[in-house]
C-alpha cells in the first residue's frame, strides 16, 4: 500500500508528521537511492528503501486499524502470566497490531487493535480526551441526583473525575441499563463511579470511542476500519488528516 513519504516516516518514528516534512523539503531522504523535495510523492513502506540522512529507516508494516467485539473473560494485553485468553487470539493475528488502551477482563465491547503508535497515544492520553461511551446494566435505577453527581463529577481515590453524560436508557427487571460517556481512563472509572452513587454495575458494553460505534459487530468479531472511521478517529484525537495518502 503506497502512503505518503512523511505519514511513512512518521509511522516509523523517524520525526513527527510535521518535522518529516521539513526533512523532505530539506533533501535528507533518499528512496530507492534518489533524493526526493516534494511532499506529495508516495512509498511502499514495505517494498521501497528509505534513508534519512544516511541511515536506512527500518522496514514498517503498513498501519493497520481494527475494531474487535472483546467478551467476558479475555484481557486487553498481548500475553498474560496467568494463561487468561487475550484479545489477541480473537485478532486473526491479521498484523502485529496491540490494543488501544485496555478493557477489565469483565467488561465487553468495543475495543480497537492497532499497530500506529501515534494514533494510539492520541486515542488514550488524557490530554486529547477522546470521549468513550458504555452502557451498563446496574442495580437499581439512578435518580436524578445520582445522576447530577456523575455529570458534575465526585471524587474516587485519584481526585475529583471530570463531569460525564449520564443517563439512564431502560430499566431491566431489579436494575436499569444507563449510559454513561466519559473522557477520562482511570482504572475501573465506570463501575467505581457508578458504585459510589449507590448502583453497582452488573454488567459493562463499551459501545463508541469517538465517532467509532460498536454497532451489530458480533460478540468476538473483528473487522477493519474503514478509511473514514480511521480520519475521523485521527481529526477527533487531534492528529492530521491525510486525504490524499
């Protein structure tokens, strides 16, 4: 798949998308032995030969982006030293892609698999706050002081949580399903927070990150982005766009 040079070098970790291009523009890359000055020429990361100021740019897998429907009992890491099955034994192992941020072996749902570090770091630093919506089935149904508490925010053992969007979607027999969309990731935040004002979760579905919604991906699926998911994800986590790569 051809990309543009400096979304390629990049990707790599050569310099950021910005200073890439100073390089371009400066002459210090070479592909396939040739200088090259313009922004718009495209590479194969995987068939061409880049070298920035001398030194060959190690060889990249072209940036992969999948969405996968996590259940119950798998843990968002690449291994674990208990023997618990991951995420990345439902992955297909299509690339060397990891997971964007994790999911409690308990909860379910959406869960993106990555290997564009960039992206990555965008989509779960708490400076970029990337809003993140659940649906969980608690105890009981919230009032709506419960309520106002989690949209105004309250304090769990880190500090006071930034306000989120609540609300509650049906009730279920004993309890209610709410939905509750945060844009921070401390650990267990949903049930901790939803713990504290007398509901405790029975049951978690993250459904969105972003723009990027779960939608009918069965339980277990994976399937890739589509491109537009991908821009959005990236114009929504403060990256830049490139349309043309």
């Amino acid at each position: 798949m051809e990309e543009r040079l400096q979304k390629v070098l990049a990707h790599a970790g050569v310099a950021s998308r910005r200073a890439a291009e100073r390089l371009v523009l400066d002459g210090r890359v070479t592909v396939n032995g040739q200088i090259v000055r313009t922004l718009g020429v495209k590479v194969d990361a995987a068939r061409d030969r880049l070298v920035v100021d001398g030194r060959p740019v190690a060889s990249v897998e072209a940036p992969t982006y999948l969405m996968l429907h996590k259940p119950r009992g798998y843990v968002s890491t690449t291994r674990d030293e208990r023997g618990r099955p991951t995420v990345l034994e439902l992955s297909g192992a299509i690339e060397h892609v990891y997971p964007v941020g994790r999911l409690d072996v308990d909860t379910e749902g959406l869960l993106l698999l990555s290997n564009d570090g960039e992206l990555a770091l965008h989509l779960t630093h708490p400076r970029y706050t990337v809003p993140k919506e659940y649906h969980a089935l608690v105890r009981g149904v919230p009032e709506a002081e419960a309520l106002a508490r989690l949209r105004r925010g309250l304090v769990l053992e880190e500090g006071l949580t930034a306000p989120a969007r609540a609300t509650v979607l049906s009730a279920a027999g004993d309890g209610s399903w709410v939905s509750l969309e945060l844009k921070q990731g401390w650990k267990r935040q949903v049930r901790r927070m939803l713990e504290a004002v007398g509901h405790p979760v029975e049951r978690l579905i993250r459904v969105r990150v972003g723009s990027v919604t779960l939608g009918n991906l069965p339980r277990g699926a994976v399937r890739l982005l589509t491109a537009v998911e991908v821009d959005r994800l990236r114009a929504e986590s403060g990256l830049i766009v490139d349309h043309a790569s």
